[in-house]
C-alpha cells in the first residue's frame, strides 16, 4: 500500500479506472495495471522502474488471453 501526500494522478480518474475484486463477500476496489505503472513512473524509484518492468509484461499476458 502507498500513501501519497499529494495527487500525482487525479484520485477521480484513478477510482474511475479501477477493477473490482472479490475477496468473499468483500468487493475491493484495485487501481488499474495502467494507473498502477503511471504512478511507478513518477516515484522513479528503482524498484518502481523493476515493477513497471514485471507490470507490463503481467498486461501483455492479459491481452493474450482475450
């Protein structure tokens, strides 16, 4: 989990973008695979660069299956 002090995405698109996910009764909402590397890119972090990385090939995987 990250906490931002400011919005580097706007917390509307994000929400907007998101995908549900069951968990038992629990529908919780995940930021999207896009918004998710948008904020990896703007921390710049090094581990962030590795997970965009691992992210990308994780939505590659998906366009597969459709």
């Amino acid at each position: 989990m990250d906490v931002f002090i400011y919005e580097p995405v706007a917390y509307k698109k994000i929400k907007a973008n998101s995908i549900k996910v069951r968990v038992g009764n629990i529908s919780i909402p995940v930021v999207s695979i896009d918004d998710l590397i948008k904020l990896k890119k703007i921390s710049g972090r090094q581990q962030d660069m590795e997970d965009i990385r691992a992210l990308k090939k994780v939505k590659l995987h998906e366009k597969k299956k459709k």
